[in-house]
C-alpha cells in the first residue's frame, strides 16, 4: 500500500459526519434553514430575489421577481428595449452606483467601459502560455495576473475599488475570448481580433468570437443574458464569496479570482450546458416531440434514474429561491423564440416549452403530491440560446462569470464601504471525541 492509499483509507474512516447529527444539533447546512430557504447573514441595497412568502412559518409559493436597486428587472428591460439600445451598461452603472444613469452619463460611462477593455501585453501572454483545460481556470489566473499590472492594487478608497470593477467588468469578456481562441478552437488559423471601444459589450463579445458573422438580433439576445444574469440578490455562492474575501480587505482581483473559482464548481455554474446535454438525448429519445404522453415518460424515466446521467435530475427546472416563475426565464425565453425562428429551430424551441409545461406536473406525480413547486429558470433557455447564436460550450460558465462579475463587485463595494465590516467567521461543532495522545511506541 502506497502512502497516499494508506492517508486515503484514514481520510475515509474519519471524514465523515452522520447525517444525524446535523439535526440533532439544528445545524444549517448550505446556511440554509429546514424548509431550504436562506439562513439571513446580513443585509444589502443591490439586488433582492423574491421567490416565495413566509406566513405563519410556512413557505408560500409566488411568482418571481427580481430587483435591481429596487427597480424591477421587467420595467428594467423593456426600457432599454423600447429605445431599441444595448442594456448591459446600463445595468453595470446601476448596480454599481445605485442609480440609472442619463443619457449624457451613459453615453460617458460606455465609452469609459470600452476604452477599458484592452489587456496589457504581458497578460495576453498569459492566456498564450498557460496550459489549462479550462476557461474559468484561465480567467481566474488572467485576473490575478491583472493584480501586477495595477499601480494601486492594495488601495480599497472607494473611488479606487470602482476603478478596479470597471476595468474587470471590462476586460473578463475580452479575457474569455482570447482564453478560448488561444486554447480551445479548432481553427488552424486563428484570428486575434482587437476590442472595440465603440461597440457594446455583448456586440464586442460576438465581434472578437465570429468577426463580423452575427445579426442584430443575437446582439440583442446576448445583452439580454448578460442583464438577466448580473445580479441575484447577494446569496448565490459566488457573490458571497466575494464577500466573504472582501471582508478580510483583500485586494481586488483576489477577491474576483476567487468567485470565479466558486462560480466553476460543478454545483453552482453550468447549469446550462446539462440542460444542454440533456435536451440533446431528449431529442432522440422523444419519437413524438407533439405528444405529450411521449414527452412525460421521458421525463419520468430521467426522474426515475433511467434516463439522461441517472441523475434522477430535470436540469434546468426549479430553483433554490424560484417557485411559481422566475422572470429570468420568462424575459429570455420571449427573445429565444424569435432566435429560434431566425436560426430555423422553432420545432427545437417548442419542444423546450411543451417540457417547462410538463415537468413540474411530472415531478409532482412522481413524489405523489409532495413536491415542492417548481419552474424553468434562466438556465433553461440560456443554453439553447448560447448554441443557437454558435458559441462553444467551453465559454458557458465563462460567459455567465463575466455578467455575474458586476455584482460581485458592487457587493464587494457595498461589504466595504457599509462603515461597520468585520470578517465573516461562521462557527462549525466539534462532534469528535477528545482522545489521549499516544506516544510512537505505543501507536
């Protein structure tokens, strides 16, 4: 036996905890409380997801809402809809300023944000030279590498760490364009295009990928995502990681590194690319996509770990805080069935509605009424999305990390600016016996 077998057999016989003892203590595992919702850990002006009621103790299901600075994510995209404009900008100025911008404002901060978004020399060299299979691993290691490049990097005054999220906010997108250019396209002829300090992000990001292969429409649909997925309340993962880090008043890019490796751990982001994967043996396995007995056997099979990964899991329905809707879903899901009829996939879409149609129904005859409720959420469609406008499934959680970075950042502002910070220390019980030291002839 090898010595890493031997530390492997002690690791095992003394690393687990019995499940009993988590309710036997009332200990908040996930810091979540009995009933899944969230343990409060603290208080924000950012985001606010509103997915169910407590009355009486009990979880009430409603229909989703999502806030921005307290303004709602509807009224929020049809305004910049209407006005046929990219939203994104808008949004970052938002999220980090804690007002909307006018015109003259955005026009500045968007030009600002572009003329932000070239990477120093040294760091392309980085994305050139690193050997990584993976985008978030070389999007963590490009950040970092961003700390040496920046003169204040230790500095956390306000105006400094607004600076900083800026040139992030900026530069992830061009960061993941080049990371997949350089190490994962096919292409024997690969193509560096420059950022365009013109265009908007979501059409800097298409243009560095595609060149100039893209329509308006995808545009519009990619913004979109990238609004929809910048902000969820502080209490996913990878936010409060970056809480968590600024709490210890770390630098910048520390921080951001960090939440992009939570944001990369299997649990917490590519959710999209299982849904993915999923709908693809879904479409195989589904002879009838009009009927809808074909349709619910599959997925009774997937909940019956009979189909798909054996799982016993319909990716891509429900959500932690989400019950009746979430208006993520809902907002993309208007926009991709108008890419689906553009790409030639409306058969595709609609087989995609007939199952967030079905699934909840399904899932709740399959645990004979006690399921709790559930929806599509915006990973539903967010994948379909990214593969109808051709982008590889590689830059998903990538693509996700470089919206999500907005509130990352304005949660780290706000845990460093709120005036009384102190580092998050959470408490864990020991549950081991204390035992007598042995000396190395009697073990």
């Amino acid at each position: 036996m090898t010595i890493l077998q031997e530390l492997e057999e002690k690791a095992h016989d003394n690393g687990s905890i019995p499940k009993e003892l988590y309710a036997q203590h009332d200990i908040k595992r996930g810091l979540r409380n009995s009933d899944s919702s969230g343990v409060l850990v603290g208080l924000t002006s950012i985001g606010e997801v509103v997915g169910y009621q407590k009355v009486d103790g009990k979880v009430i299901p409603v229909d989703g809402r999502l806030f921005y600075r307290g303004i709602e994510i509807q009224d929020l995209v049809k305004g910049f809809q209407l006005d046929k404009r990219a939203g994104f900008e808008e949004i970052i100025y938002l999220l980090l300023s804690g007002e909307l911008p006018n015109k003259t404002e955005l026009n500045s901060f968007a030009n600002y944000l572009g003329e932000e978004r070239e990477l120093p020399g040294f760091v392309r060299n980085v994305l050139i030279r690193l050997a990584s299979k993976d985008i978030m691993n070389l999007a963590a290691s490009s950040v970092l590498a961003l700390y040496s490049a920046d003169d204040n990097a230790e500095d956390l005054s306000l105006s400094n760490l607004l600076r900083q999220s800026v040139s992030l906010i900026a530069k992830l997108p061009v960061v993941i364009a080049y990371a997949y250019l350089n190490r994962f396209s096919d292409s024997q002829e690969i193509e560096l295009r420059y950022p365009q300090v013109k265009m908007s992000t979501a059409e800097n990001f298409l243009y560095m990928l595609k060149g100039e292969d893209y329509s308006q429409l995808e545009v519009e649909i990619l913004d979109l995502c990238l609004v929809l997925q910048a902000e969820h309340g502080g209490g996913n993962n990878s936010a409060f990681t970056s809480r968590v880090l600024s709490s210890v008043q770390t630098d910048t890019y520390s921080a951001i590194a960090a939440a992009l490796g939570s944001l990369k751990g299997r649990l917490h982001g590519g959710a999209n690319l299982k849904v993915m994967c999923m709908m693809e043996e879904a479409k195989e396995q589904i002879k009838d996509w009009n009927n809808e007995d074909h349709i619910s056997n599959y997925l009774l099979k997937i909940l019956q770990k009979e189909a798909y990964d054996r799982s016993g899991v319909i990716y891509g329905i429900g959500h932690a805080m989400y019950t009746l809707s979430d208006p993520r879903a809902i907002l993309l899901k208007e926009k991709a069935e108008l890419l689906a009829k553009e790409k030639g996939r409306s058969k595709e879409f609609k087989l995609y509605s007939e199952i967030e149609r079905l699934a909840p129904d399904v899932l709740r005859n399959f645990k004979k009424g006690k399921a709790k409720e559930v929806c599509a959420n915006v990973d539903y469609y967010s994948g379909f999305v990214y593969d109808c406008l051709q982008l590889p499934s590689e830059i998903y959680t990538a693509l996700f990390a470089a919206s999500i970075c907005v509130g990352w950042c304005a949660h780290r502002i706000e845990e460093l600016s709120s005036g009384n910070s102190r580092i998050i220390r959470p408490s864990y019980k020991n549950v081991n016996s204390h035992k007598a030291y042995l000396k190395m002839g009697e073990r």
